[in-house]
C-alpha cells in the first residue's frame, strides 16, 4: 500500500522569513529565531571567498572550459553583497554552479546540432538527447536556487525583494556573444 500524504520532511506549511515574522509582529510570541553570531560577526563580514574546486573549471572533452567556476564566483558574490555568503555551503554554491553550467553546455550544443536526432536503428526523426539531458540539469539549477534564495529569504531583516541572482546571470548570458562559453 502506497504511502499517504506529503514525503517525509517535506510536508507541511514552509517556514515563514524572519522579515515577515518582524513585521507582522510575530503573532505566536514563539521566540524568533535569529542566527547570533556575537563576537564572531565581525569576522564574517568580508571574508574571502573559498577557493572553487578544480572541477568546476576542467577542460571538457572538446576543449571547451567549464564556466561552473565563473557561476560560483558570481553567485558567491551576489550573496556577500546581501550578507549571506556565510551562510550558505560553499557545496551547495558549487553544485548549483555544476548544475547552471551543464545546462548551458546542453544549449549550447542543442543550439550547434538542432531539436532533432537520428534513431539510432530506425532512422526517424526524434528529440535530441540534449534537449532532455539540459532539460534536467535546468531542473536541478531551480531547485539548488531555490535553497540558497530560501536562506537569504529566511536571515533577511529587512524585506528582500530584489532581483534574483538567476535575472542577472540570464540577463548577462543572453548579452554574451554566442560560443563565449
């Protein structure tokens, strides 16, 4: 018999920012929670950034540089402007990373080869694999985003409207010329 209801760990209403909290003026007089990192604060503040790993940058198979590396420093630099940058894993910042570029790479190549393939027996017309695999990796991109944005959301104090880093990384993509990556 299936299971009922949400999967473990994921049901449930989200959890509410600490800026809604603020400013609603936390209705269930809970205690809010507030990461406090006292004397330590100062010290967070302008921290370098960690150093990506060589994997984000190896050379593909045709010769190509990965763009990972240029994605992590981007985002890593878009959370150090809101404050957040200690905050989030620098493993998650570099999956993300792994993930936006794949997908990149997949658009790439579809945009070279086409929509279309070759069946490889029956000779018809059908998707490129590409389509589909870039497909994926544009799936993981969102949901790793939507990790960090959520811990930005959520150690905000102030309310964060603005425009995402995933706007400005798009916006700096489609400007480029095209082969740039």
């Amino acid at each position: 018999m299936g299971q009922r209801g949400p999967k473990q760990g994921s049901g449930g209403r989200p959890k509410k920012a600490l800026a809604d909290k603020i400013v609603e003026g936390n209705a269930g007089h809970r205690p809010l929670t507030v990461i406090d990192f006292g004397d330590k604060a100062a010290d967070l503040e302008g921290q370098d950034m960690p150093k990506p790993s060589e994997y984000l940058s190896a050379p593909q198979q045709d010769g190509s540089k990965l763009c990972a590396a240029e994605i992590y420093e981007n985002t890593w630099n878009w959370l150090s402007e809101r404050g957040c940058s200690a905050l989030v894993s620098p493993q998650l910042i570099e999956r993300f990373a792994m993930a936006s570029a794949r997908w990149i790479q997949c658009e790439n190549i579809t945009s070279k080869l086409g929509f279309l393939s070759k069946h490889p027996t029956t000779g018809a017309a059908i998707q490129s694999p590409y389509v589909a695999i870039g497909d994926k990796y544009l799936t993981q991109a969102n949901r790793l985003w939507s990790e960090i944005y959520q811990i930005v959301r959520e150690n905000c104090t102030s309310e964060y409207g603005g425009a995402g880093q995933q706007e400005d990384m798009m916006e700096q993509m489609l400007s480029r010329k095209k082969g740039s990556f």
